[in-house]
C-alpha cells in the first residue's frame, strides 16, 4: 500500500508548521509514505526537500493558482519557471502541454 499526504497547516490537526505536519504524516504512515503534496511554493523548503530525500519521499506542488493564472490569462510563464526551479519532484497544473514546454526550453 502506498500513501500519500497533503502537507498543509490545518485547523484540524492544530499545526503551525509544515515540517510538524510532514512529521507527523510520516510517523503516521510510516515507510508507506510515498508522497507528500504542498500547497504553495514557499512551503517547498530546503529543510522539506532534505527530510523528504532522507525519507525517500516525492514531494509535489500545486501550480493551479498564481503559476497556472499567469499562464492562462496573460501567457506569463513567470511564475512557472519558478515552481520548475524549486525542485518539486511532482508538478499539479490544468495546462500540462504548456508546462512540459516551459520545462523544456
């Protein structure tokens, strides 16, 4: 069985942090953890990417909002080169074609 989390601060599970969420998600599910989801860029840090690559854990982001807006509305592909550089292992977008060829320039 493979599991996956939305690492994202929560009401519900009353943290402030995304490191204390991804913890937790991980000691939860333990080795069956296979990927873990943010919602915004600046939850992807380097002290995230590190304890995923330890764990061995993927970890994705969503582009649906600011990334995919710009692209749409006004073909800023701005916002997108971003995302592609902060090194996500798993990209979530409406406009895949276009970000695949963002990607490869």
């Amino acid at each position: 069985m493979a599991g996956y989390a939305a690492i994202h601060r929560s009401r519900v599970s009353d943290m402030t942090d995304t490191m204390s969420v991804f913890e937790t998600a991980r000691d939860t599910i333990g080795g069956h953890l296979l990927a873990a989801h943010v919602r915004h860029l600046q939850d992807l840090t380097s002290e995230l990417m590190a304890r995923a690559e330890v764990y061995g854990i993927a970890l994705s982001v969503s582009g649906h909002s600011p990334e995919d807006t710009a692209l749409a509305e006004t073909g800023d592909a701005g916002p997108w080169r971003e995302a592609l550089a902060a090194g996500a292992d798993i990209y979530w977008t409406s406009l895949p074609a276009r970000v695949v060829a963002i990607r490869d320039e």
